[in-house]
C-alpha cells in the first residue's frame, strides 16, 4: 500500500511540531540571566561569519536568546499593565456604589 504524499507531508509536519514543542519546553526552562551572560559570546560569533556548521549553531544560539528576552520582555510588560489596570476602585469611581451627594439649600 502506498500513501499519498499529502498524508506523508501531514505525519512530517506532526513530528517537526512535536519536536519544536520539546525543544520549547526545553527553552523555557532556562534562566534568562545564564543565557544573557552568554548573548555577547554568540553576538561576536554571529558578527564573524564563517561557512561552517559552528557558524550556523551560533546564529540559532544568538536568535534563542534574544527569544528568550523578547518573551520575557513582552511577558513582563503585560504584567505591569495587567496589575496596574486592576487597581482597586474609589467608592466614588464605582459603578456599583451610590453617588456620594451632598445636600446644598
């Protein structure tokens, strides 16, 4: 029985996503500060191009890192707005609350 290559296309396409899931995985349990004590090193390497395969893994190690940056940057960022949008209400800035009123004659 031969298969269609769509459904061949479609099982490589599966298992190239379950491996970049795990190589994430992996990554998001490094720490962002051993990973910036190592971003100079690899900018430097990237800077120097050089036609090898070491050349190559240095570029997806730089690109990796500043991931992990943007990602924790971004993270971050929407924290502080999340925390600072959920600031407790005055009684007066309350929907719920009755109008503060104030009795003039």
């Amino acid at each position: 029985m031969t298969l269609w290559p769509g459904i061949v296309n479609i099982f490589d396409m599966n298992t190239l996503e379950k491996s970049l899931n795990k190589i994430a995985e992996t990554i998001l349990h490094l720490d962002e500060a051993s990973l910036t004590s190592l971003w100079d090193k690899y900018k430097h390497q990237v800077e120097h191009f050089s036609h090898s395969a070491e050349w190559e893994k240095a570029v997806i190690i730089f690109s990796i890192i500043n991931g992990v940056r943007v990602k924790n940057s971004v993270f971050n960022e929407n924290l502080l707005k999340k925390s600072s949008s959920k600031k407790p209400e005055s009684p007066s800035e309350s929907p719920k609350a009755k109008p503060y009123l104030k009795l003039v004659k």
